[in-house]
C-alpha cells in the first residue's frame, strides 16, 4: 500500500498563512507579479486573492524566502526600500555605509540586512530612521548649497565691475 499522501502544490517547506491561517500552495507567480520572466515561484496563501499573502522562493528550490507577507507588508517594504535607497543614490554616503548603517539600525549583522525581508516593525523603525538621515543631509547639504550660491553672486558681483 501506498502510504504517500503528497497533494500537487504541497511541499515539506510550505509555510501557513500567519494572517487567516491557512495552507499555502506552491504555485508559479505568474497571474499575480505583473510580470514573471524570470518564473519565480511562490508559496500563496490558498484564501488568496481574498487574502493576498504570498512568498517567493530560492530561484530552482522550493525553500520560501523570509516570511509570508501581505499587501500592507510588501508597499511598507517598497516604501523603505525607496527612502533607503535615497541615501546612496543621493550622494549622501556611498551605498556600502548605507548598509552598514541599516544593518546597525535593525540590530543585525549585514548579511541579514535586507528590506525584502522586514516585518511591518522594522519596516517603520527604517523608515523613521532613513527620514531623519535624509532631512539631516538634505538640510546640511541645502546649508552647503547656498554658501555656494552666495560665494557664485559675489565673483559674478565682481565681474561685472
Ligand atoms: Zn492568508
């Protein structure tokens, strides 16, 4: 006799759903990534679209990547990830430092500083934490800023004598 009950779409990494509870099924994300060129594969809550928790897996593996995470969860992510990224891309330090930094604001080695992988918490301890870098640079640069344009009004001042 076959003992074996394995169901299509049920793995042993299969993680429940920690909003409603339910299983999850392991499924290709194409029909919720807006695109999917790169054939990702997910573990979806089974309540889904009317729970929309989902997460993706290790490219070639069925081993799901951080935590599941839901709608709320992934534009809070998006959100830090876009003000974090304003750090480097700005200029105000190079993105090296940046991670450092983010790595000591969550309290975790660098290795597992990553936004994909934030709880709602952490999502808005970094983004309260990347504001108050970005308006400490922005002010401190735009101070920087117009002493140059001072500094550029006075030669041109000059040259027009
Ligand atoms: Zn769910």
């Amino acid at each position: 006799m076959n003992h074996k009950k394995k169901r299509k779409g049920v793995t042993n990494y299969a993680p429940r759903c920690p909003y409603c509870g339910s299983t999850t099924v392991y499924r290709s994300a194409t029909g919720i990534y807006q695109e999917n060129d790169d054939d990702v594969m997910l573990y979806v809550c089974k309540n889904y679209p009317a729970c929309d928790a989902y997460i993706r897996t290790q490219k070639g593996t069925a081993i799901p990547i951080g935590q599941m995470a839901n709608g709320k969860l992934r534009a809070l992510r998006t959100d830090a990830h876009r003000l974090f990224n304003q750090l480097y891309l700005k200029g105000f330090m190079p993105k090296q430092t940046a991670y450092g930094w983010l790595s000591s604001v969550l309290g975790v080695p660098q290795d597992k500083a990553h936004i994909a992988q934030l709880s709602e918490m952490q999502c808005e301890l970094v983004i309260r934490e990347t504001k108050k870098q970005l308006t400490f640079y922005e002010t401190h640069m735009k101070s920087k800023k117009r002493r140059n344009d001072h500094h550029d009004t006075d030669v041109r001042a000059n040259a027009n004598c």
